[in-house]
C-alpha cells in the first residue's frame, strides 16, 4: 500500500499510516501493526522522511 501511494502521488505523509487504508490492516495501526519492532517503524519514517522533496534556497 506504501508503494501505491508514493505512486499515485510522490510523496506521502507519515500521518497517512493512521488512516484508511492502512488502518484495514490493525485497527491500532502501524504502532500496533509493528508492536515490539520499533526498529521497524523508525526506519519506516525514516523513509518516508527521506522522500519529501527537498526545497534548495538559492541567494
């Protein structure tokens, strides 16, 4: 579903994890969904991080 929505759209929230669809998979989502994998889940922000387009200030 991460894949499909960096698809569709290029970029995606980490907010959008605790929303439909992904919320289909655990009600609690990805806290829950990932429970005792922390590793797991920072490197999952970390991607997600790493895709947001960066803005270059030019002087």
């Amino acid at each position: 579903m991460i894949v499909e929505q960096l698809t569709a759209r290029s970029i995606m929230e980490p907010s959008a994890l605790y929303e439909p669809p992904f919320l289909l998979l655990n009600d609690g989502g990805p806290d829950e969904f990932f429970a005792g994998k922390e590793t797991t889940m920072g490197a999952l922000f970390q991607t997600l991080a790493s895709l947001e387009p960066q803005i270059d200030v030019v002087d």
